[in-house]
C-alpha cells in the first residue's frame, strides 16, 4: 500500500525480492469507500499511500493514544478524558459526522478524514503487534478512543453504523420478553416495565459482553445474555476488542516478512518506541517568551520554572560549582531552548564554575557550549542551528546518569528516596502527590509522575486559564519536554498573554 517512491527505494533491492512471496509485490490496489464515521477495521487498507502520509497519519495516531492512556494513568473521568481529546482529535485524526456535509458520506473531505483513521489504524496495527504487552496496550487504548467516538456520535448515524455490522445477535420475541420481564426486571437495576415493552432486546453469548455480566446488569440464562439495545455500546466494543486481538495475533504472525522492507521497518520501531512516552522536537516558536527577560543573570530566578531533570542540574552546579559532560549537555540544550543565547550561555557557565581560571574554561569547556549551539564543528546539517534540547524520551532512555553524574531524569534515575527527599526540597510536600509520585514510578510512568507535579503545583492558574477560557484543553496536554515544562510553568504563573498554543513541541523527532 506504500506509493513506489523512487528516491526512497533501491531499484535493484525491488528486483530481487524472493519469488515466494510475490504476493507482496504483486498487491491489488483498491480504494475503499467509507460511509460511516465509526470503523470496527474489519478490512485492511490496500490503495497506495505516499511514505510521508505512511508516517505522518501514524504519528497523529499515536498523539491521541498516548493522550488517552495518559487520562487514564491520570486517573481522569470519562467526561475529563472526553473534553480533554475531542480537541486533539479536531487537530490530529478528525472525523466529521455526514451530517455536517450535504453531499453526506460522498463528501470528499470525509472520505480523506476516513482513510487516514483507517491506515494510520493499521499501520500502528503493524508497530504494536510484536509484542503481548504492546498488543495489550494499544488493544486497550484503540478501545477506549473507539468508545469515545462511538458515545459521541449522533444517534441516527450511530444507529446505521451498528446496522452495517454482521454481529452475532439475535432479536428477542415479544413473546419471549414477555416470558421473561419478570427475571429482566430482577437482574437489571433501574429498569421499568415500560423499558421491555417498547425497547429492542438481544440476546448474545454471555462472553461476548463481560462488562454487563460482570456488573450484573443483565439477565443470563442457558448461557445466553438478554441485553437491553441501550447497552448495544458493550456489544459492539467486545466485538471491536476480539476482532483487534486477532487482527493483531495475525499480523504479529506476518511480521517477519515484513523485514525485507527496509523503508518501512525504522519507522515501525520508531512508533512502537513512541508508545512508552511520545518524542517531541522543540519548533522554533517554543523558545520565544513575550516579556521575559532570558539572560545569564535571570536563571536562577527562572530555575523555579524548571522541570525537576533541570532542577537538579542546577541545584547541583550551584552547589559543586560544576557538572560533568552530560549534565552540561543537557544542561545547554536546555538552555538553549529558553532562548538563552550562546554568548549569556558561555557567561552563565564561566560564572558558574568558580574555582576554575579562564585559561582552563576557555580550554574545557567553552567549545563544547559553541558546539552545542552549532557555532563550531559538526556536519553541515548542524553547523549553525547546533544540537536540539533533550525531550523526555531522549533523557529517559539513553545515557542513564553514572556515579558523581546529576543527568537523567530523577523520576527514572533516583532512588524513591531520593526522588522524594528531593521534591520535597523543590516545594512538593503534599502526601497524597507524593504517593502518586510512586505509585507512578513503580509502573514505569515516569512522565505521568512529572505531570502529577506539574498540575498539583499549579492547580490553581490552571484551574482559572480553563474558567476563563485563555487556554484550550490541548494547551494543557500531557508534557513530553522539559522546555515545555518550562514554558507552560511560565506563562501560567506570570499570567503572561502569550499564544499558550505554542507551548508544546508540534513535531515528533523521527
Ligand atoms: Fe525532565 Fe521529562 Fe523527567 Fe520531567 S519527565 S523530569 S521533564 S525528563
């Protein structure tokens, strides 16, 4: 379904792929129509796409799962999770109802909105499937962002889309509703009379609706459940959950041959890599702070803005008057992306390391700082934009910090005692965050800890910038990079009228 793009592909590798399996080189190419907004994603996509939309619809994707398993590891309601994605989906994977256009589902506009939530549906099918646990995960999210949609959808549309479906059910007779009212009206609370005689019942195997049977709100008998239509969501979304965890059994199975595929198996990794906390790059616009004042002297009073990664680096260089070479990396980039300039930049660490000479600094120190800022050395590439500031992923997972390093992120690197004793330096005294702190931690949510922190220490702005309506609930995502951290605590605290819209990076790192 990848579009031959010729300055992305080796002509002679296409020429020798092995004879046996020319049905993946051979496809038929189809394009599919879509007439409802829902999709259970029974059949897989097979016209051509471009490899940039390949990549880039899964990314959108993947934004929006990884927001919905962070409203859930946030412990956030279904109406708080509900408020907080509809404006992402708007943004990232929209899809509009036919209603909202006269030509309905013929629609154009539709019919593109449709197929990047299919594909980007199988593709990240394709990332998310080599393993249990991240077929579990993405079964678990794609279900809750299938939820979502399907309690969002209007009624009538909803009602034809349910129609649409081959499921397994099986009408219940009046006659037999009558038979049984009696057992209905025992087993399901809050149910009346009138709710049997004039509504719709079906009858299913009970395991296809364990929710229902496992809050006892239905009536079981000979191993079928009597479900009332009301509760139609539970059926269709047990349905959606058995059909992805074989879609995703066959596709791990049919993994392997995807090896030979060189374009695409990067990217693949890449997404799944992303699952665990999404990559970001800081755009240009993220440094720029209308009336802040970013120089080598103002960092200690910005520094209580900082993320606890960037805290503690400073912390520490305050106290050791140095850091070692990571640290100071990071520590830069860091910087950097406050849009400190490289100049303050190389005053901020002269100052900073107080027991050394000039000569020494001059020596050591001051061309790695010039070489972060692509002021010397590098490819071509990096020679005068330097280095990106680390997001969270990046100083998650590589180079974790060694004896007498203060780098990484403490939620990952610390022990929990010295996580704790820590933020309780840095202000966090609330008992209750600090246990979420670890129960956060012991899950390996280390993100979602720094997001806990984050929204207890300001829970009042935050509460006023939604009352008030200045800030949308995408402004308020989950944070996935420290200079956002940085710049949402910012503006937020100093109420400053700045474009909050700007504060999280807009591009994942590929
Ligand atoms: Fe820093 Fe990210 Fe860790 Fe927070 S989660 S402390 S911003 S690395």
């Amino acid at each position: 379904m990848i579009r031959n793009d010729s300055a992305r592909i080796d002509p002679k590798r296409r020429a020798t792929i092995d004879h046996r399996k020319k049905q993946f080189a051979t496809p038929t190419y189809q394009q599919q129509d879509y007439p409802h907004r829902l999709n259970l994603y029974h059949v897989p996509p097979t016209a051509e796409i471009r490899l940039e939309d390949f990549e880039q619809w899964a990314i959108d994707r993947l934004r929006i799962l990884a927001e919905l398993e962070a409203c859930s590891f946030r412990n956030k309601t279904p109406a708080e999770t509900t408020e907080h994605i509809k404006p992402l989906l708007d943004n990232w994977l929209r899809l509009d109802a036919n209603s909202s256009s006269p030509q309905g589902c013929t629609d154009l506009r539709l019919q593109d909105q449709r197929r990047k939530d299919h594909y980007s549906h199988f593709i990240l099918r394709l990332a998310f499937s080599s393993t249990e646990d991240l077929r579990r995960r993405f079964t678990r999210v794609e279900g809750a962002l299938f939820r979502l949609r399907f309690q969002t959808e209007n009624a009538r549309e909803r009602q034809e889309f349910v129609a649409s479906l081959s499921l397994d059910w099986e009408a219940v007779s009046d006659q037999e509703k009558r038979t049984l009212a009696q057992d209905f009206l025992n087993a399901t609370p809050n149910l009346k009379k009138s709710d049997i005689e004039d509504g719709g019942w079906f009858k299913v195997d009970f395991e296809t609706v364990p929710e229902l049977v496992e809050a006892r709100r239905i009536f079981v008998k000979g191993g079928k459940a009597y479900v009332p239509s009301k509760e139609q969501m539970s059926i269709v979304l047990a349905g959606f959950h058995d059909r992805l965890e074989q879609g995703l059994e066959l596709t791990a199975r049919a993994l392997p041959r995807l090896d030979e595929d060189d374009r695409l198996s990067p990217i693949l990794n890449h997404l799944s890599n992303n699952f665990a906390i999404p990559d970001s790059t800081l755009a240009d616009s993220d440094t720029a702070l209308s009336g802040a004042t970013i120089n080598a002297s103002s960092i200690d009073p910005l520094s209580a803005h900082f993320p606890l990664c960037m805290r503690n680096l400073h912390m520490t260089l305050r106290k050791n008057n140095h850091l070692k070479h990571f640290g100071r990396l990071q520590y830069t980039l860091f910087l950097k992306g406050l849009g400190l300039t490289m100049e303050d930049c190389l005053i901020f660490w002269r100052q900073s390391f107080k027991l050394i000479t000039d000569e020494t600094f001059n020596k050591e120190y001051r061309y790695n700082v010039r070489h972060s800022y692509g002021d010397v050395g590098g490819d071509a590439v990096r020679r005068g934009r330097g280095y990106s500031p680390f997001s969270c992923q990046k100083i998650l997972t590589e180079h974790p910090p060694g004896s007498g390093e203060s780098h990484g992120c403490p939620y990952r690197h610390f022990s929990v005692d010295n996580l704790t004793s820590l933020l309780q330096v840095t202000g966090v005294n609330d008992r209750d965050v600090l246990r979420g702190v670890k129960e956060d931690v012991d899950k390996k949510r280390f993100h979602i800890a720094c997001n806990r922190v984050f929204e207890w220490a300001h829970k009042a702005e935050i509460r006023q910038v939604k009352d008030d309506g200045t800030w949308k609930a995408a402004d308020l995502d989950t944070i996935v990079h420290p200079n956002t951290y940085f710049k949402r605590s910012y503006l937020l605290k100093r109420g400053v009228a700045d474009d909050p819209g700007q504060s999280q990076p807009d591009n994942m790192e590929m």
